[in-house]
C-alpha cells in the first residue's frame, strides 16, 4: 500500500453556518449541562478526540496501491457530508465536526529508512487513522423529550480496514446517519430511515448525492413519534431484570433458536453496564421508590452503553438500540416479536 500527502480543499467547515432568519419562539427552559458520569463525546472505547486541521495538516492519505488511485480522504468525507447539509438545510446552523480517531498507523518518510527511533524527528514520521467518526450538530432543529433535550445530529464513519487498499481502486465504503442526540449525555439516537450501513461510491460527487438522498428521505417526525412511544412505556424491576438475564441468555442461545429472536446486537459488556447503571446512573437510573424504569431511561442506558463500542460497530449497535427498545415498546402493547426479553 502507497501513503500520499493529503491534498488541500477549497471548501472549507466553518464553525458555524448561521440561519438567515431564526423567528423566535417560546420554549421550554432545559438544562443543558452534560449530568455528573455522562461523557462530553459521543464515543469513546478506543478513541482520541482530533480536529480537522489535524487532518488536513498532518496526516497523509492511503492510496490503492496497484494504480495509485487516491482514497477519498476522511477531510473530504467530512466535507462531503457538511456540503449535503448545507444543500438540505441551507437556512440552519450546522456546528463545528466533533471527530474521534483510532487505529493509528504509523510510518516514516524515504530519508529516514535507516534512523533508529529515538532519532526520528517530528517531520521523519507519518500517520493516518485507519477508523475515524465525527458528528455535526445542527442545533436550531431540535426537540424535547421528558426534560432532554435534542438536537438534530448528522455524522459519519469510515474504516480503511473495510477497504482493499493492495488491489486497483474500487467502490469505497462510508457509513452515514441522521438522527438526534441527546445534550443531556451525548448519546446518539439514530432510527432505521436514518442510517445507510453502506454507502458505496467511486468520488466525492457520488459521495455528495448520496448523503443528500439520504438527508432528504429522513422523516424526522416519525423519529420524533417514535421516541415520544417510547417515552410512554416503564419497565417493572421484575421486567428489567428479565430483559437483562434474557439479554445475555440470548448471547449463548445455539444459532438456530437465535435466529427466530429479534436481533441484539450488544454484548456482555455492554449488558453488564446497563444493569450497573440501572443503579448509579444518575440521569436515567430507576425510580428509587418503587424500581421501576421508563423505556426512554432504558433506552439511554443502552444508547450510553454503547459509547464502549469500536468506531466501526458503533453506528450499528445505535440502530440497533432503537429497534430494540421499539420492540420492547411493542412487546408492553401486547405484540409477541420481542415479549421474549421481559417474560
């Protein structure tokens, strides 16, 4: 695999694209302060927060290696996204790119092949982040639910791991969401219509019109419904206690019985955390009086559980938390699909 330096873009993210006009309304005051144990980022198992200047300055570009085609780059993919927004969005605010970056590889320039490493200077290395993912607010489209309050988030993932970077240039992989977060933890709230596992393009300008597509055919008020169902159920202590032995039963069920059951895309770990934070979460924890838990509470614990997921199995897992506590939310209206869980 060959390593190019990343080439420079006109366009250019601003930190914030302001609205043209904003008529003022009357809302609900919220407290927007990330609660007490509540990560400020939206992921966060394995990930170091970047900037995109980083990016652009100091990173270098993997290319196709048998035609040296170049890849489309993580700035550009951010750019791309930001473009769409704008295309779709054109008289709201669109924020700064939170990006978070893993899997580092590292390399050193032709002149300094023969150096030991304590003798290698800044300018002998080169880096680039083989997974990277980043969120944009767009905070003048926002909604409220049982006190929390949400604002309209689109984002993306990229992983060169999924990519064949040894062979001649072919369709590239991105992954790209529009949905909600949560500001009172960060979590992301991310719905089927939302989300394309796989976007695959050969340039930006496909890139550019796919996310557009996707963007356009967002039905951000059946999201919103969505949620606010999901705010009208509560689990018992009994019901959440099944839904957690359930949960990790399901992990050991042979492949056939599984494959009859809604899919669960969250591991021990990340059921392990929930049950914890059923206690000690100090935003969405139980009812102390009598243990009960509401569904959008439930729904919170998986969704921050699912910070400690890789960068390349986190967009997965989100949509997947939402189809499950759906179910869940089905399964209390009587439905069987997901009565399994809290039997």
């Amino acid at each position: 695999m060959e390593l190019i330096p990343v080439r420079q873009f006109e366009r250019q993210i601003q930190p914030y694209r302001e609205a043209e006009t904003v008529e003022a309304v009357e809302v609900e005051t919220v407290e927007l302060e990330v609660m007490k144990g509540h990560s400020r980022h939206f992921i966060e198992s394995n990930t170091k927060d970047v900037n995109i200047q980083h990016l652009k300055n100091d990173c270098i570009v993997p290319v196709f290696s048998k035609d040296n085609e170049l890849t489309i780059s993580h700035v550009s993919f951010i750019e791309s996204v930001f473009e769409a927004a704008v295309k779709v969005f054109p008289h709201e605010c669109i924020s700064s790119p939170e990006i978070r970056v893993s899997h580092v590889i590292k390399g050193r320039t032709p002149d300094a092949v023969h150096k030991s490493v304590n003798e290698l200077l800044d300018e002998d290395k080169t880096i680039y982040y083989e997974r990277m993912a980043f969120v944009m607010e767009i905070p003048t489209i926002s909604e409220v639910i049982n006190r929390n309050p949400l604002n309209l988030t689109i984002g993306g993932v990229r992983s060169y791991n999924h990519e064949n970077l040894y062979s001649k240039k072919t369709f590239e992989k991105f992954k790209v969401f529009i949905g909600f977060k949560n500001m009172v933890c960060c979590n992301m709230c991310i719905s089927t219509d939302g989300y394309r596992e796989e976007l695959r393009v050969m340039s930006h300008q496909e890139l550019l019109q796919q996310v557009v597509t996707l963007f356009q055919f967002y039905n951000v008020s059946r999201h919103i419904q969505l949620m606010n169902s999901i705010n009208r159920h509560s689990l018992t202590e009994h019901q959440f206690a099944q839904m957690i032995g359930k949960s990790k039963l399901y992990q050991c069920l042979p492949p056939k019985e599984r494959k009859l059951l809604p899919n669960l895309e969250l591991t021990d770990s990340h059921i392990n955390t929930i049950a914890r934070n059923y206690y000690r979460d100090e935003a969405f924890s139980r009812d102390s009086k009598n243990n009960a838990i509401s569904l959008w509470n439930v729904y919170n614990l998986f969704t921050s559980a699912n910070k400690g997921s890789y960068i390349d199995t986190f967009l997965n897992r989100a949509v997947n938390a939402t189809e499950f506590i759906g179910g869940i939310s089905e399964a209390l209206n009587g439905k069987n699909g997901h009565s399994w869980f809290i039997e």
